[in-house]
C-alpha cells in the first residue's frame, strides 16, 4: 500500500510559478513509475506527466511541455512538479498518483495504482 500526499497548491497570476510535492509513505517508492494529472471542474481527470522509476525518462501532455517539469527525489520518497508560466487553463486539481506500469501511456487513470487525494491549482487571468 502506497499513500500519497500533495501539497504546494494555491493561487498564482497567469505567468506565475508554482512547485508541487507529492510525499509517498512506505519504502517502495522507488520501484514506481510516477505521474500527475489534473482534473478541472466539469472535465475528465487528465494526464499531466510521468517519469520513469530512476527518474530518466519523462513524458508531458503536449500543452504542458516545455513549461511543466516532473522530477523524483527516491531518497526522499516525494514527487515534484515545477509549473512556469502558468495559464487560466492551468486551474485544476492536481493529482500525484503511481503505478507498477513501465509509463503511463495510453492507459490513462485507469493505469494507476495509488491516488492523492490532490492540491488545488488556480491560476487568475
């Protein structure tokens, strides 16, 4: 059993920053694949980022690439997402969630094993 928990969520004007955490409890972090999507209100959950379990390998929703950067520290069990040049359609909940699967791929969140229970995200225009 993985528990995972956001923070670092908030209000932030349009080209803003903002970093979020995800801390993950129990000593197998780093045997998990990692990821964060988001869900606006009304909208479908969607994929945000994954990065691989040594933290190599990285994939990104098209509109997030480039601004977005996922990172991993094991030795800490916590999930990062750094946010630049945040947008009106950057406000969502956020959610950090893991997974045995090599990546996320075209599973979506049906591929995920453990949720967060998410950070709120809004970005004012």
């Amino acid at each position: 059993q993985v528990q995972l928990v956001e923070s670092g969520g908030g209000l932030v004007q349009t080209g803003g920053s903002l970093k979020l955490s995800c801390a993950a409890s129990g000593p197998t972090f780093s045997t998990y694949t990692m990821a964060w999507f988001r869900q606006a209100p009304g909208e479908e959950r969607e994929f945000v980022a994954d990065i691989s379990r040594s933290g190599f390998t990285r994939y990104y929703r098209d509109s997030v690439q480039g601004r977005f950067t996922i990172s991993r520290d094991n030795a800490k069990s916590t999930l990062y997402l750094q946010m630049n040049s945040l947008k009106p359609d950057d406000t969502a909940v956020y959610y950090c969630a893991a997974t045995r699967l090599a990546s996320v791929g075209n599973w979506g969140p049906s591929g995920m094993d453990y949720w967060g229970k998410g950070t709120l995200v809004t970005v004012s225009s």
